[in-house]
C-alpha cells in the first residue's frame, strides 16, 4: 500500500525521474527568464505557491455556466482529495503521471498534487487536443479531457499510447456514445470522472470499459451522496468540503450510494410549460447530426422559452427533418442558427453563457 506525504515540508516532487526539493523548485522558478512563460515555467510557479506558508490557493472555475469565479481552496483538503484518487487507484511511489491540462483550473492542479503526496514521477507536457504526440512511452496514469482523447484516438500512433495507458481517467465535459464505444476494448482500465472546482476535482468515478463497465458513479468511500428536493445531487465529503455541497446537477441515485447525472439544473429550458433538459436533447440528436451543434434558449412571447440549435458551419439541408424524427414535439428546436465555431471554455466544455448570447442575436 502507497504510503502518503501530507506534510509539505517533507515533500518533494519527481519531474521526468528528477527529484526537486522546495528550495530547488524555487531556484529553477528563478532562473526561468520571465519573457520566457512556458508550460514548465507555469508548473515551478505553482509548485513555488504550494510550498508557500499560505494555507489555501486560489483557483478557478471553469465558467462553462457563467462568469468563472474565483475560489480560496485549502490546500490540505487539495491533498485528501490527491490520496483519495491514488488510492483508489493504487497508483505506486514513481509511477509515471501525465500532467497535460492547464494550472489555472483545479483539474491540472490536482495532478501536480497528486504527484506529491504520492511520490509519482511527473511528465509535464504543454496542454493541447494532442498531449501524446511526442510520447514514445505511455504514463501509468493520465489525466485527459473528452477531446485530447478524441484526438489521440485519430493517429494511429497516438491510439497505440493511449491503450497502454494503465489509469485512465477522463473528466471535465460529457463521454458520448461513440467516444464510450470507442474505449470499450481498451486493455487497461478507462474511467469516466464526476466532480467540480468545489470538490477538488473528482469525488466519484464510473468505469467505462471491461465487465465494470457502468452507467453509475461510485463515489469514494468516504464520501456520501443523497438527492435536494429539487432532484439535484447533494455531496458530503467531509474530508474535502466542511459543508454539504448543493450541486446544479439533476440525478437519480440507486439506493448503493451511486449516481448517474440527467443533466444541469441551469440547462432546464422551460418552453410553454414544459421542462426540457438540454443534455438530453444533446444526446438524442448526437448520432444523426452530421455537423458539430449546441442546444441553448432564446426568450420567447408565447412560449416563455424557445429551444434554439446552433450549428457549426452551414446548416444541413435537412436539419428540420432530423429532428422532427428523433425528437418529442415540445424537445425540437424551433430556431436553427449556424455559427462559425461553437462556443467553448479553455477546458473544451460547452460555454453555455456564450450561446444563450448567440441565440438572442
């Protein structure tokens, strides 16, 4: 069993198999020239802020829904959330991580913190849709958004990295059907992460691939879930937030302590006295649209609210068709708008807030 190191003046940190010490993380921060702002250069200066005298950092959320806020976030719930992956995992001392998401945002972080409680030998690349194009060895564990693995499933080479991946975990948007698909009969374990810049990264995990497989999260075991009268997923993880945390998201749970998420609360469009979830207008259409879309709102007089498809590119000539085929009355679009590119945040979710705006234009 890996033991940890919670105490942060006894850590120290492997990068591409060599140690640094926090006096030496502050040298080599130093040396950088500041003209000079690289992946590697934003990594030392986080490293340098978690081994300050600070007791909390600051983080960001990532804005998908609104305006990003700003969050004060203590740094010793950001390592029991770190030892509750890496146990769950089992993730061994040296163990390779892949760091390849950006260090504003809770996500990036949370790999970094990992590898110092856990003693992993982190491999830092500068985020991108293609994190695995110069590896010639896969990491023990990655942590990858929806469309890096998209992208990497596309080059041969990248795919060949990929499957030899030992810990997978893909977090910070929706896995469709077919990315679902496409993971099935990867050899190594491939997991579909649940959590937010409030819970330090993920609390819960659902297994995509293998006879685990699941529609369902498992939160960790420590930490329990329950539902809001308003049907919306309530946390307690009492060694990562000192509160109970009232999600936005609408969830069914199964009386195991497992979940699966129906959509965002803030994603309800309420049209003529019918509520209808975006996501699953989303999902319903995802296999028979042949362009890149969204699903947003636009007020309307008589309906209070009208669903509105925006598409990326020219429109399909038969768009209107589609979704009267696959859709319930009150769920199809009543507005088609193409756009040049769709609307999203730095982490590759959908900016809701940004296509509300587009639809009203």
């Amino acid at each position: 069993m890996t033991k940890f190191c919670t105490n942060r003046n006894k850590q120290t940190i492997l990068i591409e198999s060599i140690p640094y010490s926090n006096w030496e993380i502050e040298m080599v921060r130093m040396n950088i020239p500041a003209d000079n702002r690289s992946f590697r250069q934003e990594l030392f200066s986080f490293l340098s802020e978690w081994f300050d005298p600070a007791d909390t950092l600051l983080v960001h959320t990532s804005g998908s829904t609104g305006k990003p806020k700003e969050l004060h976030v203590e740094k010793e719930h950001m390592m029991e959330s770190a030892c509750l992956t890496c146990s769950f995992l089992g993730l061994q001392k040296e163990d390779s991580a892949l760091l390849c998401m950006p260090l504003q945002y809770i996500a990036g972080k949370m790999v970094v913190v990992r590898a110092l409680v856990a003693g992993l030998d982190l491999l830092p690349v500068t985020p991108s849709g293609h994190p695995l194009k110069d590896l010639t060895k896969a990491p023990v564990f990655a942590a990858m958004i929806p469309m890096q693995v998209y992208n990497s499933l596309q080059v041969p080479e990248e795919r060949a990295i990929l499957q030899q991946i030992r810990h997978l975990i893909i977090g910070g948007g929706p896995i469709d059907s077919q990315l679902n698909a496409a993971l099935k009969d990867f050899p190594h374990a491939v997991w579909s992460t649940y959590g937010m810049t409030e819970t330090l990264s993920h609390i819960a995990l659902r297994r995509l691939n293998g006879p685990e497989a699941s529609d369902w999260y498992t939160p960790f075991e420590s930490i329990q879930i329950r539902l809001s009268k308003e049907n919306t997923l309530v946390i307690y993880a009492p060694q990562i937030c000192e509160k109970e945390l009232v999600t936005n998201d609408i969830a069914e749970t199964n009386g195991q302590n497992q979940f699966r998420i129906l959509g965002r609360k803030d994603n309800t469009i309420n049209t003529g006295g019918v509520k209808v979830q975006i996501e699953q207008v989303e999902a319903a259409l995802k296999e028979h649209l042949s362009v890149p879309f969204l699903i947003t709102s636009a007020p309307d007089e008589k309906f209070g609210e009208i669903i509105v498809l925006l598409a990326e590119g020219q429109l399909p000539d038969d768009i209107e068709q589609t979704c009267t085929h696959q859709l319930p009355p009150y769920w199809r679009p009543k507005r088609f708008i193409p756009v040049f590119k769709l609307p999203l945040t730095e982490t590759g979710k959908p900016d809701r807030a940004i296509a509300k705006l587009l639809a009203q234009k």
